[in-house]
C-alpha cells in the first residue's frame, strides 16, 4: 500500500474525482492527503473529507494567497475540531520565486499559520521556494514537525531539515532528466522521505505529457526503490510508517 501525501483533488483539476481514486486504488495508491491553497479550496476540501473515506486534508492558506484573511482560516480550524481528517496546516510557507515582492506579509501569515499548527496541535505541510534561509528561521521559532514539500534543495539543506525533526517530500521532480535532484535523494535516509505527487503538478517521467495524478505515486516509489536499489517492497513499508507517523493516520 501507497500514500499520496500531497495532491490537490480540486474540481477545478478533476471532473471525475471517482475515477482519478478507482485508478490509483488499482495500483495500491489507497490514501490520500488532498492539501488546500486558499480559503475557497478549504471548503472544498473539507467536504471532500466527507465525501471519501480515504481522503484526508490538509489546510492552510499557500503564500501565493497571503492577503487572505487569517481570522477566517482560524475560525475553520475552531468549528471543525471534530473532523479528524484534517490531518496537518498545509500547504504554507515562503515563495519569493513569485512573491518577493509581498515577502512580509509573506512572513506574517507563515508565522500565524506555524502558530495554529502548535495550537491544534497538527504537523505542517511546508512549500518552500527560493525561501530557505527564512524557511529554516521561521520554523525554529515554533514547535511544529511535518513534511518539507515538493523538496528541491541540496543535500545539506535536506539534512538541516532532517535534524530539526521534519521528513522530505519527494515526487516526480526527482524524475526529471535534468533536476540532478535524485543524486541528492538518494543519499537520504528512506525513513525520513515521504512520496508525493502535487497533483495535478509535476507529473514524473514518461508520463510528462499527461497531467499528473495520485496513480503515479507508484511511478515514484519505482523510481525511488531505483535510485536507492532496494526492493519496491521495503520503500512502501518504510515510507506507508513515516505516513503514520507524521499524520496519525
Ligand atoms: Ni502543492
């Protein structure tokens, strides 16, 4: 059995959410953590959590979003206390590839956001883009762990990561000709990665042409077990542990 921790199951991207599941389900992807990016999808997303069993969500509000209004997020968090598929605060954190320019406010609604997951005691989802200096600060001002999504960075980056407790989120970057990034995964210990797609993001190779959806995670594990040159089987027990370990679930 496989994780998809990081997907984004909007309607927007995925007319036949049913089918996008059956599929995934037909190659031993059974759950998944569908991770919101702005108030709107949380909504979406939270009645998703209804919806399917194997569904969990993360929310929280992406910094491309940073001029959302924090008080609602929190409201969101306080009314669903009872839904335990809110399993982390994600997708947050620091993008000063496209948003320099709002770089405090940036800051502000990260910090808030931190705060929350302490609060409610959640993991956190981290999107962290040209960002890591201030990435690594911030994260060090709270007690929170989780996931560093969609990690792109070098090998002693990752490490820095590793030590202040949180796992690495890999998906189909790794896959990429010419991302150089599966020599820095490959000297990561198994136990502190996670896989994930980013749907409808990011799809690995051969299938680049195609939008990406949660079936690939097998496509990544594939990979991993590759690069790592252990069996298929010992990447879905380790990683499926981490999975629980993180998220509860
Ligand atoms: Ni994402």
């Amino acid at each position: 059995m496989l994780t998809d921790t990081h997907c984004h199951l909007f309607k927007e991207y995925f007319s036949d959410l049913d089918k996008v599941i059956k599929d995934a389900n037909d190659v031993g992807v059974m759950r998944f953590i569908s991770a919101s990016d702005n108030l709107k999808s949380i909504d979406e997303m939270i009645d998703l959590s209804y919806k399917y069993d194997n569904v969990y969500i993360a929310i929280g509000i992406h910094p491309e979003n940073c001029e959302e209004d924090l008080r609602e997020l929190e409201k969101v968090l306080e009314s669903n206390k009872s839904n335990k598929k809110i399993v982390a605060i994600g997708e947050i954190g620091l993008d000063y590839y496209y948003g320099k320019e709002t770089r405090d406010r940036q800051l502000e609604v990260f910090d808030y956001q931190l705060s929350l997951a302490e609060k409610y005691n959640l993991p956190v989802v981290i999107h962290s883009r040209e960002a890591t200096l201030d990435t690594i600060n911030c994260l060090k001002n709270h007690n929170v762990r989780g996931v560093i999504h969609c990690f792109s960075g070098s090998k002693e980056t990752a490490f820095e990561y590793i030590k202040m407790g949180f796992y690495i989120g890999v998906g189909g970057v790794m896959t990429f000709k010419n991302s150089k990034l599966d020599e820095t995964i490959k000297e990561l210990p198994l136990d502190r990665i996670v896989l994930e797609t980013d749907s409808p993001y990011l799809t690995p190779e051969p299938f680049r042409k195609y939008s990406n959806e949660p079936k690939y995670i097998r496509t990544i594990a594939e990979y991993l077990s590759r690069i790592k040159n252990i069996d298929i089987s010992e990447v879905e027990k380790v990683t499926e542990n981490s999975v629980s370990e993180i998220f509860f679930i």
